[in-house]
C-alpha cells in the first residue's frame, strides 16, 4: 500500500464534491474498486493513478508520496504549441526570481 494514498483520494474526491460512482465511471473502473483504493484494500495501478490524476488536478507525485505538495495550481497547457508552453514557464521562472 502507497502511504496516504487512501486519506488523499478520499479528501480529493470530497474536495472535488464526487461520489465514488462519478470517479468510477469517470476513470472506467467500478465503484468497489474505488471503495478499495480509499480503504487501502487496493492499490491502483499505474494507468488509473494517471487517471485519477488528471481527474483530481494533482501530480502523480503527490498521490505517490513522492512530494509534500497539499496545494497548488496545475496549468493545463493541452493546445499550446511548444513555443507558448516555452513562453509560460520563462515567464514563471522570470516571476520566482
């Protein structure tokens, strides 16, 4: 079992206001799978922890333990060519200096 990983997806799915059914059916498994993912009875593999991280806006890291992010903003950068994706993070890094 992947330390906190239950108590993050719970709080996750209550902060984002979904019932186990909607992330169900939202990731294509069923809703006993995501009972036990939040119980700690299962582990989810690899594809469904992408899965649910795209569905909760959060890095694959946080749901992994890798990082003690608790909060944070994730940009979506789908439809931006590489210049602009460039363009973004010059602009954040020119902001942390």
């Amino acid at each position: 079992m992947i330390k906190d990983l239950p108590e993050k997806l719970k709080m996750l799915r209550l902060k984002y206001n979904l019932s186990q059914r909607e992330v169900a059916d939202r990731i294509h498994v069923s809703a006993s799978i995501i009972s036990g993912y939040e119980t700690g009875e299962r582990t989810p593999s690899t594809e469904n922890i992408l899965a649910l991280s795209h569905l909760y806006h959060c890095t694959t890291d946080y749901l992994l333990g890798n990082n003690i992010q608790t909060t944070g903003i994730i940009l979506d950068a789908a439809g931006l060519t590489d210049k602009q994706i460039h363009a973004l993070q010059t602009l954040i890094e020119s902001m942390r200096t």
